[in-house]
C-alpha cells in the first residue's frame, strides 16, 4: 500500500465490487482458507482504462494462484514524428539567384529608413533578411533515406506490395518473382553507388577539399554518436537530478563557475567614457571594417539565436552593408545591443557514454554571426593598440608568433644547455577550461 502510495498506482482487482470466488487468488493447501495475494497495479492516470477485473478460479493453469484478468480498453495517442531544425538552402546563394537575394534585401530597406533607436534598426535589418531568405532561398531540401534507390524499383515495389496479401498461388509466386529482382537490383546498386561515393572521396582528397571529404565519408560510416545519460545529472553533494528544472540549474551554476572568473572586477575597474580622453575613444566604425570582418566570417556554420547565416552577410549589397554598418556605429555608442545578439546557445557534446557530469560534457557556443563580426572588429582595434606594448617573448594569439613557434624556441634552447651541461626548468600552466581557472592560480602565485 506504501508503494502504490508512493508511486501513485492503484490496485485493479480490489476496485470492483465481485463474488468472493472472484476475489481470491491462490488458496492453501487443503482448500482450508483462501486469500487475495495477487494484484494487478494500474498507474492512476489510466484508472478508467480498466472495465473489469476478476479471477477465474476454474482455469487449468497448473499452479495453486488462480488466473487473474483484467479488462483493459485503452486508445494509444497518436505519435508525431518530431521534425529537426530547418536549414536555409546555402547553395543557393552560390548561384545567380544571389543576385536576387541582395536585391530583395536592398528594396525591403529602402522602405524602411534608418531609425535612431538600436532594437528597432535591428528589428527591420532582421526582418527583411529572414524574409528574403524564406522567398528566394527557402529550405535545405531533406535527403533520401537512400540514395541508391531510383523511381523504377519505387515502382516495382509498390507492384509488390498488392501481391502481398494474395491467397492464391499465383498471386504467391509473382511476389516470390518481385522479391528476387528487386534484391538483386538493390543490391547491385548499392554497390554501384558506394564504388562512386569512394571514387568521389579519392578525388575530394586529390583537390584537398577536406570539409566535403569528411561530410560524404560520414554519410557512409554512420558512426553513432555518444549517448546522453537519460538518468539525470550529479549534484555537487553526489545526488542525482529528477526533473528537467533540476537538470537546468545543474548546468547553470556550472556554466557561471566556467566563465565567471573576474568579470565583475573587471566590470568595476572599467574606466567610464566621461573620465576618457577624446583620443582614446575611437573613432566611429568604418564600412570597410565592416565589409572586412564579415569577409573574416566563415561558410556553412552553425547559426544563432537570430537565424541568420553568415552567408547572408556576405550577400548584402551597398545599402545592407552600410545599413549594418549604422547599426553596428549605434551599438558602439550607445552601449546598448538587442536582445538576439546577446543571446548564446549552449550545446553540450559527452566526451564518453552515459556522462552523468557537466565537466563530462563539451560545450559548444552557438552566437550570432554579427556578433562575431563585431567583436572581430572591437579586437582589431584592441589588438593594433596592444601589439605595440608586447615583448618579443609573448606568444600565442599573434600573427606570426604561434604556439608552435614557442615550443620550437624552447627544443632549441633545451638542446644547447644540454650540450654545454646545464640544467634547465620549465614550468607548465595548464589552464582547466577556456582560461577559467586562471583566477584560482593567479591566486596561489600572489599568496
């Protein structure tokens, strides 16, 4: 009674008023008494699905417990097939109609001028892209379940499908006869097909186009992915989360302990634009540090909270680009950003099976492509200020003094103090994650 209590079930046979030989399941040895030992649980939410229940004391079972029934009328729901994110059909845009596609964008802004407030310029730069998009390049089209099979074979496998259910002989043999040819069929151009597909990958590898190489090879491979654990995640205290709010909360304080860090320090140490010398401000964004950085942009990635790919960008004619150029000078000034820039999607990938903690997950951040664009523009700036002040010794993060180079300065050094006998040190700092760590050591080498 505990346990129905508890998990919210309800005892089917003790609901229904029955004769008493209805009612007891297994008597003891001699037929001296009779009990109700057994029992069918039904989940409360399907109480009424249960019509009838009832033992049946005279079914040949071979067991001392009598048959116990219960009738049960119940309608399954309906289950729709949950359809994945729609993607805009890039390739279009590598063809004539993006002539078109720039040419809506520029009509669509014509009608509207630029407005003062930042959300609303950004509201009408949107809207006239997502419906350019959804008029001239629509939806990536889904591909065959598989691609090897050709409208004749559709053809004879409906022909097929009418003689299934045939009674006679010959209506058995013609769909033996089907069956066969259409086996072979399929089978000869799979192979066929996967020949090509090699073929295809060989030549890929020749012209070193790696993107579209590993994209058809993991077509063929179909490997499967790592599996989320469907059990709940690990709290701090080594308890398990039951809901999906717990889940969120879970992943919350993680991501703020990921890259929290200093942020508020550095927000209060910040110098204010009154206290700032006119120079230092900046002056306003050019067009052709915009045009620039949405070149820097790259093809075919995952898009944002916006929708927008960067391939649109790239599409936008004079009047777009200096359009996005006021908005971006706008933003600049004022400080403000709208809502859908800001905004960043978590995705996180486990790095093995069945990961039941966050630092077991990968997580990737999906951002908008104009926020790409401009911070690529607010770095440019601050890079050109900064590699002014940078020793020769610094590396990583600058053009022509990568990591590789460090490492190839430091075998050298290593090989001559060996050979004139010296001892060498080095020290390695291995930050945990993104350089979320660096506060806790910075820390630790002051103390």
């Amino acid at each position: 009674v505990e346990f129905c209590g508890q998990y919210d079930y309800w005892i089917s046979n003790t609901w229904f008023e029955q004769p008493k030989r209805r009612l007891y399941t297994w008597k003891n040895p001699g037929d001296r008494r009779r009990y109700q030992i057994d029992y069918i649980l039904i989940n409360q939410r399907f109480k009424n699905s249960v019509k009838i229940c009832k033992t049946y004391p005279g079914a040949d079972i071979f067991s001392d417990h009598n048959l116990l029934v219960a009738e049960i009328r119940t309608r399954f729901k309906h289950l729709r097939r949950k359809e994945g994110p729609k993607r805009w059909n890039i390739e279009k845009l590598k063809t004539k109609e993006a002539e078109h596609f720039t040419k809506k964008i520029e009509e669509k802004l014509m009608n509207s001028p630029p407005c003062i407030d930042v959300k609303e310029e950004w509201s009408q730069m949107k809207d006239a892209i997502l419906k350019s998009l959804e008029e001239d390049v629509g939806n990536k089209p889904k591909p065959p379940r598989k691609e090897w099979i050709t409208e004749e074979m559709l053809d004879k496998m409906e022909e097929r499908r009418k003689w299934k259910d045939s009674t006679n002989d010959y209506g058995k043999t013609q769909y033996k006869k089907l069956n066969n040819e259409l086996r072979r069929e399929t089978d000869k151009a799979r192979e066929k097909w996967m020949e090509e597909q090699c073929v295809k990958i060989e030549e890929l590898e020749k012209l070193s186009k790696t993107e579209e190489l590993y994209r058809t090879a993991k077509s063929l491979t179909k490997r499967k992915m790592k599996t989320i654990s469907k059990t709940g995640m690990m709290k701090k205290d080594g308890q398990m989360t039951e809901s999906i709010e717990e889940n969120k909360n879970v992943w919350m304080e993680y991501v703020e302990e990921l890259y929290d860090s200093r942020a508020n320090e550095i927000m209060n140490e910040l110098e204010r634009e009154e206290e700032c010398d006119q120079d230092k401000i900046g002056q306003e964004i050019e067009e052709s540090e915009v045009q620039k950085a949405i070149k820097e942009l790259k093809y075919k990635k995952a898009l944002g909270s916006d929708n927008i790919p960067s391939e649109a960008y790239k599409a936008l004619g004079p009047i777009g680009l200096s359009r996005i150029t006021h908005l971006i000078n706008n933003i600049y000034n004022t400080g403000i950003w709208p809502e859908d820039l800001l905004k960043t999607i978590l995705l996180p990938l486990p790095k093995k099976n069945n990961a039941i903690q966050c630092k077991d997950y990968r997580t990737i951040s999906f951002i908008c492509h104009l926020t790409k664009a401009i911070t690529k523009i607010l770095m440019k700036r601050i890079e050109d200020k900064i590699e002014k002040n940078l020793g020769e010794d610094q590396f990583g993060f600058r053009k022509g003094k990568g990591t590789r180079d460090a490492m190839g300065c430091v075998r050298m050094l290593a090989e001559r103090l060996l050979d004139v006998n010296k001892v060498m040190f080095v020290c390695f700092i291995d930050w945990e994650k993104a350089f979320e760590g660096n506060e806790r050591c910075r820390n630790r080498l002051e103390g």
